[in-house]
C-alpha cells in the first residue's frame, strides 16, 4: 500500500470496525450518538451549532439527535452563560456510563478479531492509535488538530 492510501484505508477500516461492533452487538443506537457523546466528553459542552459542526450534520439533525439524548439523560442542554439566545449542550454522568460501557461492549466484540495478532502487530497498532488521536484530538476550540 501507498503513502496516498494509507489514511483512507484506516478511515473506510474504522467505519467498517464500528459496524461490525454494532451489528454483532446487537447495538441498534444510531453511531451518531456515540459520536456527538464521544465529542462532547473530549471537548466538552458546546453550543448546538458548533457540536453540529463537528458532527458533520445539520443542525436541525443534530437538534433532533439531541432531543432524544437528552429523554434519555445522557446530555443535558442549557442556556449558553455567554448569549441566553443560544444553547450549550454537555455529557451527563450517565452519558459518560454509557459511553463507557458501550466501549466496553465495542472492545470485547472485536477482541476475537485480532486474538491471534503478534506483539510486534500489537505494537504497531498501539503506535498508529497513538499517531491517529495525537492528529485527531480536539484543540481548545473543539476542532481536531
């Protein structure tokens, strides 16, 4: 493989990743939901628009998406301290028990898959994981690097 293709095939690997976790999970949640819980817990709260932004969706998906984690407790949107015309959305206590727990459920669905690797594939993994959220963790805006 290509220096070209390298990047694209971790990308189209990690989506396929998550939909094999999903579907041999029996996950029926949406992988947006893990997304917007995913951000919120690394950037923290966030006004609508911004967490959209970073969603890659509308914002009136986004504000549906919302609407049924917050019925479900695992975001809670206020008034933004800053501008009372906008809302700021954060991670719950039980968002953060249930994001956990599903990367708990995520990593022992996909441990047989990768059971039978080396300790020098494990360290090449290991090193491109950490390649991989140094180039992707947000900055203090929210924005990944």
């Amino acid at each position: 493989m290509n220096r070209s293709e390298v990047i694209p095939s971790l990308v189209l690997s990690g989506y396929a990743l998550g939909r094999i976790a999903a579907q041999d999970a029996g996950n029926d949640a949406p992988a947006a939901q893990w997304r917007v819980l995913s951000l919120l817990e690394q950037a923290g709260a966030q006004r609508v628009g911004a967490l959209a932004t970073s969603a890659r969706t509308t914002q009136p998906g986004m504000t549906r998406l919302l609407g049924g984690l917050e019925r479900d407790r695992l975001v809670l949107r206020s008034p933004d301290p800053d501008d009372s015309r906008a809302i700021v959305v954060d991670i719950t206590a039980q968002g953060s028990e249930t994001l956990a727990a599903w990367r708990t459920e995520f990593r022992e669905t996909l441990a047989p898959r990768f059971a039978a690797l080396s300790d020098d594939d494990w360290s090449t993994l290991t090193r491109a994981a950490e390649i991989l959220a140094a180039h992707t963790a947000p900055d203090s805006t929210g924005e990944a690097r």
